[in-house]
C-alpha cells in the first residue's frame, strides 16, 4: 500500500466524519434525538475532546485539560503519520492490513482534532433550544468542543450494580456510551489490528 493511497484513504475518511458533524451541529439542537431504528439513535452530544461524550473539565480561566488533550493529540497525530510513513517504504512490505488499520486510527484522531482546533472558533455555541450557526464562535483555537452523535440503546439494564454503573447511561441503558464516526473508526480499527495483526506489532 503506497502513501499516496493513505493520504487519500485519510482524506476521504475524515470528510465522512466532518460532513456528518457538521450536519448535526447545524442541524440538531444540543441533546435533541432523532430515533433512525429502536436501538439506533442521533443524539447530539458535545463534549471537551474525550472518548464516547465523555466530559473533560478542569475548570479555572483556562481548561488545562482540554488544551492539554488537545496538545497530545497533536503530537500523536505527528507521530502516528511519521509512522505510517516509514511503513509504507517499499523496503518494509508491511502487510495492508497493518497500514489500513493505522490509517483508521490517524484519520480519526485527526477527525476529532479538527472538532477541537476549529469549531470553537467558526461555529455559534450549541444550546438544547437553538441550533448553531456560522458566526462569531464560543471558544479559541484548539478550545472547541468535540460533536458526538451515535446512539445505541440496546436495553435496559435497571438492576446493573453500583461497580458497573459506568456501563449504563442515565435511562439505564446499557453501554450509553454517545460516539461519532471518529470514535468508531480508532475503535474499530484498534479491535482490528489486537485480533488480526497482533504478531506484526511484537
């Protein structure tokens, strides 16, 4: 697999994803639902660069643990591509498989730092009543906030024990975890490689 076949797998991944976000953010207010099956929902979420709508706040003037985040995956990025890189020299002959599961992983995380770097500053805040707009924005380079939105409540689980609760969302359902097609693709991408190419990275 060349580089000029990764550049081009990132770059097609990472306009799914911001299509689809860019779509629910100026499309949905913040928390609205639209119900697609019984156990597949939209639901827009927004949150400081975490995981699955999970939140980051330290508080203060500034959020050190967003910024931080974001620096991190700053440099991830960088060195994930540098890495990617150095595989597909021809010399190496990486298996496809290996470099199509990292390039997974690259666009996503690129995905949700685009979220993080720019939407702060081109979009209106979300709030449960307006739906955002371009505009004067609500935050600072590298302070936006990350769109969520892919939500599966399979079912209820009303008896889940406190030490598991964080399996469950607030209706109870089980993994209530809120994610966007970033999430899903490091995810995916990560269960890929640890099953199939786990030898590879020995």
């Amino acid at each position: 697999m060349k580089l000029k076949n990764v550049t081009i797998m990132v770059l097609v991944l990472l306009l799914l994803d911001q299509i689809l976000k860019i779509w629910v953010k100026t499309s949905m207010c913040l928390d609205e639902t639209i119900e697609i099956l019984p156990w597949f929902h939209l639901h827009f979420v927004e949150n400081s660069g975490a995981a699955f709508g999970m939140r980051l706040e330290v508080g203060g003037a500034i959020d050190w643990g967003k910024l931080m985040l974001s620096l991190f995956r700053v440099v991830m990025i960088g060195a994930l591509g540098y890495y990617i890189y150095y595989l597909t020299r021809p010399e190496r002959r990486t298996p496809r498989g290996v470099l199509i599961g990292l390039t997974l992983i690259l666009a996503g995380a690129i995905g949700n730092l685009v979220d993080s770097m720019f939407y702060g500053m081109i979009f209106t805040a979300s709030t449960p009543l307006t739906v955002a707009t371009l505009g004067e924005g609500y935050s600072t380079f590298l302070m936006g906030k990350v769109v969520d939105m892919f939500y599966f409540p399979l079912f209820q689980w009303n008896s889940c024990p406190e030490w598991l609760s964080f399996l469950v969302d607030y209706n109870n359902y089980f993994f209530g975890a809120i994610f966007n097609l970033a999430d899903a693709y490091i995810s995916c991408a990560v269960v890929y490689l640890l099953l199939f190419h786990y030898k590879f990275f020995q």
